[in-house]
C-alpha cells in the first residue's frame, strides 16, 4: 500500500504510466479511484497521480479543521514527497477548487489546470444542497448521506441503468466512509471557499469544463469560472450530471486530453 509522509500526516496515493505528470484530485468524496475512467487512459501519455485526501479511504483520517486550503496545500507537499517540480492538475468540483487555489498561490507549479464541475462560491442554492446534505449525515447517519448522494451526483436515467453497480459502489465506499465528524467538516470547509477576488490573478493555461445538467455544481458556476479567468477555455457538456467524468468519460478524456498535449513541456 503505497503511503507517503506529508509533514503532520500520511497519503494513500498511485502513480501509473511515464511521461509528464498528470495529477488528478478528486472532490468532496475524496477517494483517487474516482477516476478510474481516466486513469487507464491518460497513463498512456503521462505519468498519472492520484491520491485519498487527508480524512479519506487509505490516508490518515486526521481529526481536524478542514479546509480547501489544506487539501490544496496537501497536494503541495505530495507533490514535494514525490519529487515532482510541475505537473498539470485535473480537479473535479472540491478538487477544482482546489486547482484554483494551486493556480493562484503556485502557478510555477503547475503546466495547465482544468476545472471540471467547479463553482467559484457558495451561493443560496449550494448553501442549501450541501446544508442538506449535511443534515441527512447528521440526522439520519453515514448509510443515509452515501445513498441520497447517489441522486446528486448521477442523471436519472444513468442510475436506472446502472442501478446494481452504484449499490455495489455505495457498499464500497460506506465500508470505507470516515467518521462523521471529518465528512461534516469537509462540507464546511467547501461551504467556506471562496476565492472569487483572486481568479483574475490566474495565468495558467485554464480550461474549465462543465455539464448542462450538473444539480450539485450547475452550469452558470462553470460559466462564472470561464468569465472571470482570463484566456481560459470552456467546454460544455449537454448531460452527464455532476460525475460526468464517469457517466461520458470518453468525451471528458476527448476534451481534455487535447488541451494537456497542447500545454506539456516539449521533450
């Protein structure tokens, strides 16, 4: 089980295939197999990281405050631990904002961000999706949360055909659920983000990424996102929901492996 120390505590984390490095942060789940549809397939170019955040799966499930800014500064430190001076960062929602914080505070870091299913604040509608979401893990427990999360993150129409499968990975994912008490904090912390003031400070090549029927992150985040970064590019889906990395995760590879070959150092 490949752990590595990072200062206060100890990451989970993957490499596969060789090439520039591709660093791929989960969101709000926080486990690295969320991108098991991407995987396979970047390492064939790049040379692939992936990593459990702080408080999820195989790291350490630190009992603390949590932060977006911790998680981005944990992806710091990894990349340090790891040896790895540049790389591009694929985020997805709680890792895109992440991304936008590495864009930002590192950009001599990073070769290229994308942003899939962003936000750049909370607004009425996050502060009441993510308050009821934390409310049923409160209320009703982790079994509760994991299962009504499902119809967030998943359109209708792909949880009626793949319904066995998403049991099988809701079994999955509560076997290894973290405390309540770190999940309701990670809630928090992405309840708190917002670094809206900052995005026109972003140089990094930015391509921002979202889907038309996205109900956890919706399309005018994406399109904010696009608007306020400057010279990034945008690319919208029609439908995918909120996990369309995996629901069209051809056309999301499709889209963003392109702009990676466009931004890789040369040799």
């Amino acid at each position: 089980m490949p752990r590595i120390a990072i200062g206060d505590c100890q990451l989970f984390y993957e490499r596969q295939g060789a090439g520039f490095p591709v660093i791929l942060v989960s969101g709000l789940s926080g486990f690295g197999s969320f991108w098991r549809d991407q995987i396979p397939v970047f390492a064939k170019r790049y040379e692939v990281i992936t990593h459990d955040h702080r408080g999820i799966g195989q790291s350490d499930h630190c009992r603390i405050s949590y932060t977006v800014d911790r998680m981005a500064a944990d992806v710091v430190e990894l990349m340090d631990a790891l040896g790895i001076e540049r790389a591009h960062v694929v985020g997805h929602s709680t890792g895109g904002a992440i991304a936008q914080i590495l864009a930002i505070e590192h950009p001599r870091r990073l070769a290229s961000v994308v942003i899939a299913a962003g936000w750049t604040r909370s607004d009425a509608y996050f502060r009441r999706l993510f308050g009821l979401r934390k409310d049923i893990l409160e209320r009703q427990g982790p079994a509760a949360y994991v299962q009504s999360g499902t119809l967030f993150l998943y359109p209708s129409w792909w949880i009626a055909a793949h319904n066995e499968a998403l049991r099988q990975f809701e079994a999955q994912s509560l076997a290894g659920c973290s405390a309540p008490e770190i999940i309701a904090s990670r809630i928090d912390a992405i309840l708190a983000f917002d670094r809206t003031a900052e995005l026109h400070r972003i140089r990094t090549p930015t391509l921002v990424v979202g889907c038309e029927d996205d109900l956890m992150t919706p399309p005018y985040f994406s399109e904010e996102l696009a608007r306020l970064i400057p010279g990034s590019e945008v690319k919208m889906f029609p439908r995918g929901g909120h996990s369309f990395t995996q629901v069209a995760a051809r056309d999301f590879n499709n889209a963003v492996l392109p702009f990676l070959a466009a931004h890789s150092p040369q040799g």
